[in-house]
C-alpha cells in the first residue's frame, strides 16, 4: 500500500480527472483552468527535490487556477515503471494540457514535461522552474501551446537561435 | 604569402560558424531533453495517473499540508 502523498484534507475538492477528454475550449481568461500539473519524484536527486518542495508554495500561489498533485516517491516508482525510458530524469513537472488542440498538425500534443534530474546543481534547476512557471502564466491561453513550447522553450527558429548565442556569450563572460 | 595570410581569416570565419553551429544544436537537445513535449504514448501514465486521483491516493497540493 503506498503510503500516501499527503495527510486528506477537509478543504480538498473531490477531483473527477479525464486526462484523455476531448479538449475544451481554452481559457478566455486568466481564472479558468487549463492544466494538470504532476510533480514525479522518486527523490533520486536530493538537492533538486530540495529545491523544488521548497518552492512549492510559491509555486502554487502562482498556479492557482491549476491543479498541482505531488506523487509520493513510492508512487512516482510506479509511474516511472511505465516509462522506464525517465527513470533518473526526475524530479519531473508533468503538464497535462487540458486544451490540447487534437490532430497530426500538433502531432497528437497532450503536453509537456519539465525534466530537473539531469541538473546537478540547484540553481541551474530553480532557473528552468522559474522559466517553465513564466512560459506556463504567459501562454495559458495561447491555442497551440506546443507551438510555443518548441519556439519558445526549445529556441527553436532563429529568434532562437539569437537567444542561445546571446545566453552561451553571457556565460563565456 | 599574401595568398595564405588572406585564406586564414576566411578558415577562422569558417571554424567559427562551425562551432556556433554546433554549439546552437547541443543546446537545443539539451532544451529538448529537460522541456519535452509528449503525445499519445503517454496514454499509460495518464491512466496510471487518472487512477490513483479517481481513487482518492492522490489529492491536489495545497500549501500547509504534509507532503
């Protein structure tokens, strides 16, 4: 029996989850919800999942309309079992994006995940979290956030690509 | 002579672009790597996922409480 992620709650809301639901509309607005965000941890990575768990109230405070579970370790094993191809990558940030736009031309896009396990320093971690968490509140309503996330986040393109040249000079410096 | 000393800058100018092209594409796959976008064949973690919410082992974050 795994032991559970949290002491139950009185405040909780019962959660009716369908993560493979058609798509609703996006958010119009900044209140509605867009995400299911899972933290998978097995706390391979000490120092991150320091890092992260220390930050999550601010993460949360940032999040709120979303909803955030944390996995016990005991169930982020199961969960990484199923996938054994991320063991070692966590702590991981699982979005599941609730407004997915379907088809080929997203490439069947359900989301994205934030992989910290493979930072061995913290503060290049709490960096990627503060830009997962930035990209997260600028494009909540953007219709195709795949779109966003390999133009954005993987600097795709050449906008990008003067993005990264520009980072690399910074840290030569 | 003067034909060597005017091939260098161009060899230099070369290996540069090389290396920035190298260095762009390591980056990116790094950037791939930690921001992975995901599609259907992550169906069976979302039912794993969906299973342990439905049966109540795993309810939404709410600061204050023990994690």
């Amino acid at each position: 029996m795994p032991r559970k992620t949290a002491k139950a709650t009185e405040t909780a809301p019962t959660v009716d989850l369908d993560l493979k639901a058609a798509p609703p509309p996006r958010p119009a607005n900044d209140q509605a919800k867009r995400f299911d965000i899972f933290l998978i941890d097995t706390g391979w990575n000490a120092a991150i999942s320091k890092l992260v768990r220390t930050h999550l109230p601010l993460f949360y405070e940032y999040q709120k309309h979303e909803s955030l579970y944390l996995l016990s370790p005991e169930q982020s094993i199961e969960i990484l079992k199923r996938s054994p191809e991320y063991i070692g990558r966590d702590p991981i940030l699982l979005v599941y994006d609730l407004c997915a736009p379907p088809g080929r031309k997203h490439r069947n896009y359900h989301g994205f995940r934030l992989s910290l396990g493979r930072f061995k320093h913290p503060e290049q971690a709490l960096s990627r979290v503060q830009e997962f968490l930035r990209f997260l509140i600028a494009h909540r309503s953007s219709a195709a956030l795949d779109v966003e996330v390999r133009r954005e986040l993987h600097r795709e393109g050449a906008q990008g690509m003067i993005k990264i040249l520009r980072e690399a000079s910074t840290e030569l410096l | 002579m003067n034909e060597e000393i005017s091939i260098m800058p161009i060899i230099v100018g070369a290996l540069a672009v090389l290396y920035f092209g190298y260095e762009v594409d390591r980056r990116r796959h790094q950037l791939r790597e930690t921001f992975n976008v995901f599609d259907k064949q992550e169906s069976t973690i979302a039912q794993a996922l969906e299973h342990l919410v439905e049966s109540g082992q795993l309810k939404p974050y709410v600061p204050g409480q023990a994690t």
